[in-house]
C-alpha cells in the first residue's frame, strides 16, 4: 500500500487529492493522511494543501522497499525486499534467507555494507548510501554446472540497466566485472546452494559505484555520478536492474543461454584481447578468443594452444 | 584418549594391564579406571580382573566417535565426528555446520533420521541402528561444476569399502546407487555451497542398509545382513568407509579425475545396458556407452542420436 501510495504520488501532474488517492486505493481519507505523515517520518517532502491535496516534493535518498515496488512493474524479482540501515554483507544476509526458503525474487539491499564482499575472499567498499549493494535470490531449474550461466546474465542484466539509463559506454570483463574505460563501476557475485543435480538456489550480488565520490573508492573505481557530472537517483536505477535482470532470467528460461551469451559477447571489452588469466591453476597469456557453451573464456595462447578456463582473474594488456 | 583406550582393549590380545595403558598413555592408572566406567555406562563390556587387568569382552552396537575414531587411521575425514541419537537429516546438520566453518573431514552420523533425504526430494528410511546414515564435509578446491565428481568418487569409494568387507557383488548405477542384484543397498547424495568459481564446501550424505531386515526397508531394496546372512558391526564398516573415501579424495587432488573415471566405469552396472533415462528436460531411451569427463551420461538414443546427460534417474532395462 505504501508503494501504491508513493506511485500515485509520483505520477501526479502537481497535486492529487485524497479523495482521488482514498477512491482508487479503497482505504478511508484518515488512512491515507496516516501514511503520509509515515512517508514524511521517513524524509518524504511532501506538501497537502487544502482543497488541492498532496504533491510530492522530494524523496529521500533511501533504497526503501516501497520506494523500490512504486512502479516496478515486474513478475518475480522485489515483490518481497529486506532492507537495511547496515548488514555485514547482503550476500550472507540473503543466503541465509535462500536456506531458510525465502521465495524466488527476493531481495536484500543495504545503504551500507561494514564487510561487503568481492569475489575470492575479496571486499566490496560500500560507502554509505552512495551505492547500491544488493543481493537477490533465485531459484533456477538448473544443475550446479549451470552457475556460470547466471553469472554472465547477471553482468549482462546491469550492464543494459546503466547503459539505458545514462548512455555509459559500460563494458564487461569477464566474467562480471562493469568497466567504463577501464575503471571499474561495479562487480557482480553469484553464489550457489545446490544438490547434485539440483539448484536450490542462487545469490546474485550486485554492487555499484552510483554517487560515490572517486576519494570514497578504491583505486581504478569510478561512479556514475563520477561519469555523468550529476548525483542521480539511486531507486531509479535499482528498479531499472531489477527489471533488466527479470527480463533476461525470463530469456534464458525460455530461450536458453545462446542469446545471453550473444549479447554478453556484443557488451564484453575482453574477446579480441590480449589478456593474462591469473588463476591458482596456472596463469594464462594470449588473446580471449571466445566463450565456450558454459560461458568459460577460451584463450589462444601465445605458444598456440587453445585454452578454456572457467575461472580466473583476467588482465586486459591490449 | 577415549578412542586410544578402545583401541588398546580391542588390538589387547586377551587381558591387558592399567599399568600398560597408564605407561603408554601417560595417564594415571585412576584416570584409566575413571574412563572405563565411563565406558561400561554405554554399553561396553569390559571385564577387570586384579593382576591380569582389563578385557574388552563387546562393543556397544553404536556409531560413538571414540568407537568410530579407534585405529582409524585417517588424515582428514573424521578427525571431528558429531554423533547424535536421532536428527531429522545428517545432510541438514552437516550443511549447517559447514556454513558454520565446520573443517574439512568433519563428520555428522547419526542412530536414526527421522526426515532422512533421498535424491531429488525423496525420503531415505533410516531405521534405527540398523545402518548408516552419515554426512561428510570437503573443502576441496573446486568450480561447482566438479560437484558430479564428488558425487562419482563417493559411490566408488562406498562401492569399494563394501567389497573389501564382505566380498559382495556390489556395483554402481548411474550416478550413485549401490545395488546388489539390481536391489538397492545404498544411496549417495551430494550437496554445495559455492561461489561461482569457488566451491565453499561439498557435504557427501551416504546411507547404507546393513543390519536392517528387509521388512524394515522399502522395496527392492537389501541390506549387508540380508545378503551376508549375518549381522555385521557398523563402526567397521563406517570406518573403511572413512579410510576408502579419504583414499579417492586424495587420488582425485593428486592424480584429477580419470583414474576415478575408470574405477566407475569398472564398478559400474550401467555402462553397455539398455537404459531409459527419466528426467524433466525429457527422457532418453537408449544404451549407455559412456561417462564424459564431468561424469554426465552418454547415451546412444534408440535414433541413434548421442545424448549427454548429467542429471536424471536411469531404469535399467537390459
């Protein structure tokens, strides 16, 4: 209802009345006057005037639930999203969630993550409330094999999110790193809780550099405030992901993988590369020629012999 | 010091002497006298006699850690056995104690489960004391999709233990049941917890029918006891269970994947048989030719057509 409320009040052309609100809503005019005075609790700038009604000045800078489901429009992902001041980190928050059933489409997202986390044992900086740090939870009919399928959608899942929404030349690394001309924006996880020849399910975590300044970054870091010269909405661009990801899940559900890997190929900076794959079982050096049928980099190597590997960090040296 | 104490009573060869075990212990031979009450409260019947000592004359029917840990003789696997009376699953206990940080080699095994897990969803009967029904904990270094090694090498290690033992014609259907005589003698499973190209840990579930009488069990299915026409000990046989696992985990980080490959194909009752696999991605009718280098199925379909698979449940019908 919050969500519905915080929609009508953005769609509103100036102001809407509460009777208009009360009448497509079905809650008494008392009810709504009720929830306005939480929304303004919560930072919501919003103005009543009699006999106009309400209009929306301003909304906090927050990763709110409904803030989030105002508008979102999707089937699957954020019809239920855990939200926090502070988590240690939203992956280890949602796969708890994932073991104790949490349905599919779930989401946790957090203003600031104190150990948020990279891939390998890495960490992910969160300054707080300049980014979005979230996780959400799938659960694909797939074999564990399948995880590196899910990872390189979700890379090109937000890819296209930020691309449409600020027209970023945002590539990716692979496997799932966004780089816009070499800096990094943002990285994404996956994790995985599966039987044998069953997935139970999949952590998807995503973290990017939204209004960071580059001084709150680690080195080789931008942000999209960084890129685009002007803090931008945070909400609106977790919707766009969300939306992005559905959309593709939607696709290799009822496609396959072929068309994930077709436009990961089109968005990826690394295939005809020169690059070194640095990897505890041996580095790699040569140039990435392809992606195999599991999303694995395959790299002809300078001394000729063509290698597939399915992890790996990459160096782009061309 | 409980597990030493039991060994020194069973390798005894007739009475041995407080001051002996005191000697090689260094405990003090009260201490000693303090441990075997504590060991005749559970069931051990251990006789004293002054001037000649103590005389282990039977073992409780439990899988007690010290009983299981006695002359073991493993590096790895456990070194830390979490024993219970009855647990809803030892998948469910061992899965949270690796979340936990559980080390590797760590061991859930239990007298009873009440919601003992199958493949797939299904239930595994576990009637009380009458089998084994254990979980164990790896950390190897692994992609998730080398989960079907795991799974592989598990049931060649299992299949190998029972034929040491007891000299039965024990063999493998695809993926990991043990059959005797096309009737079932126990079940494998294998869980995950990873990142994407990191698996956290694998837990390996095996559950065996040994002393149960085959009304005790679902249909065609067999236990030791029935086909040895005798009751056997459980602790021996988890114990060669332990040692023949630990062998082929080390075989599988030293040597890879093949000689695991080949052990299977030659323990295994589904390579060169008509099989019908069943599956939701589709069935396959046809004869079963080959293992790939995951472990996936490799079937010659009745059009002729080979078809890999890596999940399904096979009907042998040749």
């Amino acid at each position: 209802m919050r969500a519905k409320i915080i929609h009508f009040l953005k769609t509103a052309e100036g102001y809407i009345s509460g009777e208009e609100i009360s009448h497509h809503l079905k809650i008494s005019r008392a009810g709504i006057w009720k929830y306005i005075q939480d929304l303004r609790d919560e930072g919501y700038d919003i103005v009543a005037v009699p006999h106009l009604g309400y209009r929306l000045v301003s909304s906090p800078d927050k990763l709110f639930p409904s803030e989030i489901q105002s508008g979102l429009g999707t089937k699957i992902l954020g019809k239920d999203i855990r939200y926090f001041d502070s988590v240690a980190s939203t992956m280890d928050v949602a796969f708890q969630l994932g073991m104790d059933g949490a349905p599919e489409g779930a989401v946790v997202c957090a203003e600031n993550q104190t150990k948020g986390k990279g891939r390998r044992g890495r960490s992910w900086v969160s300054p707080k409330s300049k980014g979005i740090y979230m996780s959400v939870i799938l659960r694909p009919p797939m074999v564990p094999a399948d995880l590196t399928r899910v990872t390189l959608l979700s890379a090109v899942a937000v890819c296209e999110a930020v691309r449409k929404m600020y027209r970023l030349p945002v590539e990716i690394k692979w496997p799932n790193d966004l780089l816009i001309q070499k800096k990094k924006l943002a990285g994404i996880l996956t994790e995985l809780s599966a039987e044998m020849d069953r997935v139970r399910f999949v952590v998807i975590g995503i973290g990017i550099n939204v209004n960071a300044a580059l001084s709150q970054l680690p080195p080789h870091s931008t942000s999209i405030r960084n890129e685009t010269g002007q803090k931008v909405s945070r909400a609106d661009l977790m919707q766009e992901i969300l939306r992005s990801l559905e959309a593709w899940y939607l696709v290799l559900g009822q496609e396959g993988f072929i068309p994930v890997i077709e436009r990961w190929k089109q968005l990826s900076s690394t295939l005809g590369r020169q690059v070194r794959l640095i990897d505890p079982s041996g580095d790699v050096e040569g140039e990435a020629v392809d992606l195999d049928e599991y999303g694995g980099l395959v790299i002809r190597s300078d001394t000729g012999l063509m290698v597939k590997r399915i992890s790996g960090d990459i160096v782009q040296l061309g």
